[in-house]
C-alpha cells in the first residue's frame, strides 16, 4: 500500500469516527489501528485520560474481519469486583446470592467478534489469571460452573496506568501484559498535539452553537496563545467540558485570554513557559512562578520564626550561640541567633521585568502577589489560597495584614 493510499485511508477513518486533528503522533496512532486492524491479534491502547483512546478498539473492529460480529465495551473500573467475574465470564444458577438463573458473560456474548476492555489495569488477580487463560487458549468457566467453554473473540484493551510500574508493584501480571500488548498504540496527550487544540476548540464551540442555536463565541489571538500553552491535565475531554461552559456564558463574545482563565480550574491554570507564536519571549509566566516561590519562601520563613520564639519562650534562652532542639532528634539541632537578627528584614532582589519596582521589599512582593491572586480567582478565597499553596487561615491574616478586603 502506498503512502498516498494509507493517508487517504487514514483521512477517511478520521471522518468517520469524528477523529479532528493532525498531530503526527495521532496521525500515526490512527495508521498503527489501521494496519493491524486485519490481522487478528491483541492490541494495548495507552495513553493519559481524555485523551480518546475509546476510538481505536472501534477502528479495528469496524476495519478488520470481525466487522459485522459483535463489538462489547466493558469499562473495567466501574465494575466491582466481586460481580467482574460474572459479568465477563457468566455464571450459573445459584453460584451466588442472587444468582436466580444461570446468565452469559461478555465474552459469551461477544464470541466472534471484539471486545474492548477499558481501565483493564483494575481488574483483579484472580480474573487477570482467568483472562490469561482466554488469551491463551479461547477457553474459560463460568462462575459456579466446572464446564470449560470455547470463545472465539479479539480482544483490545486500553489503560492510563503506567503498566510497567504496576507490575513492579505486583497490581497487574506480566504474562498478561505481554500477551494484551502484541501491538502497543500510544495516543498522544493533548498538550503535545499543537494546532489541534485550536481546531478542536473551534470544533466543540460550533457543535454547541449549532445544537442549541445559540450565537458562536469567537476567539481572540491572546485566548488561542493561551489555549496552546496550557497543560489539558484532563485533555480532550477537559477542553470540551471548557469550550462548552464558555459557549454557554459567553454566547456571542469573543472570548480573551482574560475570560479563558475564569474557566481553567485555579489549581491548574499555570501555562507551560513557551516562546510566543510571534517569536517574541514572554516575562508574564516567570515573573508569576518568581512571585509565588518568594511568597512561599516568606511562608516558609515566618513559619520557622514562630519555631524559634516558641522554643525562646519555653526555655528563657536569650543568649547568643545556644544549641536549639526543634524536634526532639538530634539531626534537627540547629546554632541560634536572636529573633530579631535571624529575621531582619532585607531589601527584595531587583528584577529588571515589567510593571515591578526595583526598589520593592519582600512585604511589597507578597502583597502584590495576593491581591493580583485575588484579581484572578475574582476574589474567591479558597481559590486563591489553593494557587498560593497556603491555608485559607493564612490568606486570611495577610489579606487583613495588607488591607486588601
């Protein structure tokens, strides 16, 4: 097959499952489904949630021999596990309470066709070894019953989990893994897939307009930069959750980096540092990191300074050069130095960035810090202490501290 021919194949399995994007990883990930989708072997499908691994085990199934059998989904984890074994293998009458008839498993079901077995890195031991066994050989026993059966199926699963760590750790068995993994397809994260956020954003908000006519949302130059730049911890489908609340609230608007950033979680709203699309550098991303490790560094100090007076008070030591114990261990003595020197305040490093004065002290820095947090989280509290990585008890003094009620 010639490369015009596998990308025109590649192009027309896209279409038809509503695959958008042409990230060369994706575009590979779809043309590995598509090769091995004839031959009848067992396919792993890695990759972060979100990212839409449910496509391939569909594109395989519906590109190979068994297209006109049976295609079974079974999400793995949402099956607990003292019923997974019945629901994949079956079970007689009576095998258990509230076995009142005897039922067919998914692999019963399926047999001739495929089966898609999502999260398979939560299955159980025990029916790992069962699933061992289909692998090996098409055979396996209902529950409560001594009957070996036949199945004829294909089998695809699919995981988030690092399955090399998780046999480390003895969760998931090895032999399993390299009978499931015969031909390993990763699907690429979101983050590393370029433009194709821009194309999906584009996507999600017209499918939501169309569905419940409402007026389209366009997107400002500022807003794609930073849909480009930031993580997509929850990948696709985050960036779905994210255009369809802004298509909501934002019907008609054209949306900004500004407004993109009321509906990015606080707690992950930090952008990757990148060289801009015009090839300018940005400070605004490291001057922020700057301003959170000071304010840390200043939580961590004030932290240690209410250790110290503490120990001062209880012991009655105020002289110079006396050993200090913070935590009862050895390893934790420490030379003391009055209070009053040990934290004298000190003039805040210069930063030749925009918008900071070079003359600005720690207290400067911190307070500006919170009340641009605040600005951010357009006032919320919690939120703004969970961006600081401080308690809502401490965001609360310093707010009273620095009068930015």
């Amino acid at each position: 097959m010639s490369l015009v021919d596998i990308s025109a194949e590649v192009q027309q399995a896209k279409a038809r499952f509503g695959i958008v994007g042409n990230a060369p990883a994706l575009t590979a990930a779809v043309q590995r489904a598509l090769r091995v989708a004839p031959i009848d072997l067992s396919v792993l499908i890695t990759g972060e949630s979100g990212t839409g691994k449910e496509f391939f085990p569909q594109i395989i199934h519906q590109y190979g021999a068994r297209k006109h059998s049976k295609y079974i989904a079974v999400n793995c984890g949402a099956i607990p596990e003292g019923t997974i074994d019945s629901e994949l293998f079956g079970h007689e009458k009576g095998a258990f309470t509230g076995a009142v008839a005897s039922r067919k498993g998914y692999f019963e079901e399926a047999d001739g066709g495929t089966i898609f077995l999502d999260e398979v890195a939560e299955l159980p031991l025990t029916t790992q070894a069962r699933l061992l066994r289909v692998l090996e050989s098409g055979e396996f026993i209902k529950v409560g019953s001594s009957t070996v059966q036949k199945t004829n199926i294909r089998i695809v699963a699919a995981t988030n989990v690092d399955m090399m760590k998780a046999i480390e750790k003895g969760r998931f068995r090895e032999d399993l893994y390299y009978r499931l993994s015969t031909v390993h397809i990763t699907v690429p994260p979101l983050r590393e897939r370029g433009s194709d956020i821009l194309l999906l954003t584009r996507k999600f908000a017209a499918d939501f307009a169309e569905r419940y006519r409402t007026p389209a949302v366009t997107f400002e130059e500022s807003a794609s930069h930073a849909l480009l730049h930031y993580r997509w911890p929850g990948n696709v489908r985050q960036l779905k959750n994210v255009v369809e609340q802004i298509a909501l609230f934002e019907a008609g608007n054209e949306i900004t980096a500004e407004n993109l950033h009321g509906y990015l979680p606080s707690a992950t709203s930090v952008f990757t540092p990148a060289v801009s699309q015009e090839g300018g550098h940005s400070y605004a991303s490291e001057r922020e990191l700057l301003f959170n490790m000071i304010f840390r560094m200043r939580n961590e100090i004030d932290s240690l300074r209410s250790t110290v007076e503490s120990l001062e008070m209880q012991n009655g030591r105020h002289s110079y050069n006396e050993a200090v114990t913070v935590d009862d261990s050895p390893r934790s003595l420490v030379r003391y130095t009055p209070v009053h020197d040990l934290f004298k305040e000190q003039p805040a490093p210069q930063a030749d960035v925009d918008n900071i004065d070079s003359g600005m002290t720690l207290e400067d820095t911190e307070r500006e810090t919170i009340k641009r947090a605040l600005e951010r989280n357009e006032g919320r509290r919690k939120a703004t202490a969970q961006e600081l990585n401080i308690s809502e008890r401490t965001l609360y003094r310093k707010i009273k501290e620095y009068g930015l009620e």
